[in-house]
C-alpha cells in the first residue's frame, strides 16, 4: 500500500483482523460482515480519518466490505456500519434505465476520507432513500443533483471527479455516514416508509411527487 502518511495501529489492525478472521468461518455467508442497525452509538460518531491505521489489513477489509454490500444487497457501505469507526467506505450500482433519478451505472470504487461539494447551478432533487443501517424504512430526502468528489482511493491515490444523479446521492449518503450522520436526519419525516407500505401505495416507482401530494410534504 502507498500514500498513507501515518503507521499501523498494531491494536486497531489485530481487532480488525480478528473479525475477519470469524466472519469468514461462520457456516453461513462466509465473509460477510454483520451490519449495525441505528441506535448503535458508532453510527452517530465521526469516522476518524483513515492514515495508513489498518496497514496490510486493509485489502482484507475491503474485500469483506464489498463482499456485505453486495450480500445485503445494497450500493453503498460504510466502515461504521460494520462498527469500525474510520473514513472509508465503498460503493457499487450496476445502475437502471431510469431517466427520472439518473440511476447510471456506477463502477465499485473505494472511498478513503471523502469530501463533496455541490456543483454550482446543479440544483437539487428529492427521492426515497433507504440504507442498510435503517432496514425495512425509506424516507424522501433532497439533496445536491450533482457533486464534485474528493478522496482517496483505496491505494492512497487522489481522486477528484464529479458525479451527476443517482451516483452522487450514493457518495453523500456514504459521505454522511462518515460524518456520524444518518439519511433520516435530512429526510421529510412525513415521507416515511416501511418498504412494504411504498410498493402498496405508490408502486415503488422512483417518482415521489404522488406520496408528496397524498402525504403533504414538499418537494424541491
């Protein structure tokens, strides 16, 4: 590994290692993490910042990370939801034909200490949004239609692009997670959801202009 500024956390590594170590023993689902579900205080504390404190365990922990959100199955995944309070997250969509969110596809990627900011004249867009720490609920939440990313990858190496759509909504929902923040915080709590509940009155689809208008929550 290269571009980490900082040395292993011999304590912190061996912990991760140990966990690891049990998950890919278990009978069912090999290596695959369990998931902190809210009102586990690790999702409500900032992720420190990931200097190099994992060391050659951190392919280790991407892989099993990787191998839980696409188990769950969900796009994104981040360290405290797996009870590892660090800056790293990683993040998936094959993407649908679905022109209304922008739901493009969106290569798996690492992210290591990401920031965002809004692109100027972007505007914002509001959609369900669900995650995998809050299972079985979805809420309406608006955010920034498109962002410009910083981090790193999971090498140490910089990343700087900008994401349009459903892409974007992954980054800062993951982004949030880091900052010890849930999608509930910013979501119309009268969007909210049980899963079952979207599919009988409003058929899944990915417009919530019907919900809005029989709920009375506002739309951007």
């Amino acid at each position: 590994m290269t571009g980490w500024p900082g040395v292993p956390d011999v304590e912190l590594a061996d912990a991760v290692a140990g966990l690891l170590d049990l998950v890919a023993t278990q009978p069912e689902n090999p290596g695959v993490l369990p998931i902190v579900q809210a009102g586990d205080p690790v999702l409500r504390t900032p992720a420190a910042p990931y200097t190099g404190q994992l060391g050659d365990v951190l392919p280790r922990l991407l892989e099993a990370m990787r191998r839980t959100m696409r188990a769950a199955p969900g796009v994104g995944l981040a360290a405290p939801q797996i009870g590892i309070g660090l800056a790293i997250a990683v993040c998936e969509d094959v993407g649908v034909p679905d022109d209304l969110r922008e739901r493009a596809p969106l290569p798996y990627r690492v992210l290591v200490n990401p920031r965002w900011t809004p692109v100027e004249d972007a505007g914002e867009v509001a959609f369900f949004e669900g995650c995998l720490s809050v299972a079985g609920w979805q809420a309406v939440v608006a955010r920034p239609r498109s962002v410009r990313l910083t981090c790193q990858d999971e090498h140490g190496d910089h990343v700087d692009e900008v994401l349009t759509g459903w892409p974007a909504r992954i980054v800062q929902h993951e982004s949030d997670h880091l900052a010890g923040r849930l999608y509930l915080d910013a979501a119309e709590s009268r969007s909210l959801t049980s899963n079952d509940n979207l599919a009988r009155f409003w058929g899944a689809g990915p417009d919530p202009a019907p919900a809005a208008s029989r709920l009375g929550f506002p739309l951007p």
